[in-house]
C-alpha cells in the first residue's frame, strides 16, 4: 500500500467514479503542465502515460459493467513511488481510489 496512515475510502460508487473522473482531469491538467514547462516537468511524462491508461481502463471497466474490486494495487501505483509528492498534486485522490479498489466502499452502518 502507499501508506499506513487511514485513507478515506468512496461512500459510493457514484462518488468512486467522480474519483475516477477528477483523477482523469488532474491528469489532463498535469500533461498540460508538462507541455507548458517541459524543462522542469518532463520527467513526470512515464507517470502521466500509467496514470492516462490505467485510469481509462478503470473507467471503461464501469461503465461496460467488468470492472472488479480488490484485484491487487493499479498500475500506477508503483510508478508514483518513484516520484516526489509535488510532482503529483492530486496524490492523496489516486491513494483514495486505490484503497477503495482493495478494499471496496467505505459503508457506514446506515447503509
């Protein structure tokens, strides 16, 4: 896992697939940050191109109904490893939709 600290997992599954989206338009505007500054930003190009793929296919996997929870870490998981947290400022949201991946929805007793 990415870290021993609680991480808050989705309620529901319409608020796990808003994660996947914002994750999909963090990622969008950390391209785009590359481009722009390519001289300081370039070496994050590798996790942008995980983080693109794996979360389309998390997506796509909902929305045709196959997606399946708790079949081990993402793709892009060890990839952020190798990079330090400002380099990736929605960190904490991809260790969210990890977590809730492993370990499902986080259900409240009057649910």
């Amino acid at each position: 896992m990415l870290s021993n600290n609680k991480i808050v997992r989705a309620h529901s599954t319409d608020e796990y697939v808003d994660m996947i989206k914002q994750a999909i338009d963090e990622t969008f505007d950390l391209r785009q940050a590359i481009e722009f500054d390519e001289e300081f930003m370039a070496e994050a190009r590798p996790l942008v191109e995980i983080l693109e793929t794996s979360l389309k296919e998390i997506y796509d996997s909902m929305k045709d109904g196959s997606y399946e929870f708790a079949t081990g870490d993402f793709p892009y998981v060890a990839e952020m490893k190798k990079y330090h947290e400002e380099m990736v400022p929605f960190r904490y949201l991809l260790k969210r939709i990890n977590e809730t991946h492993n370990k499902g929805l986080e259900l409240t007793d009057a649910e």
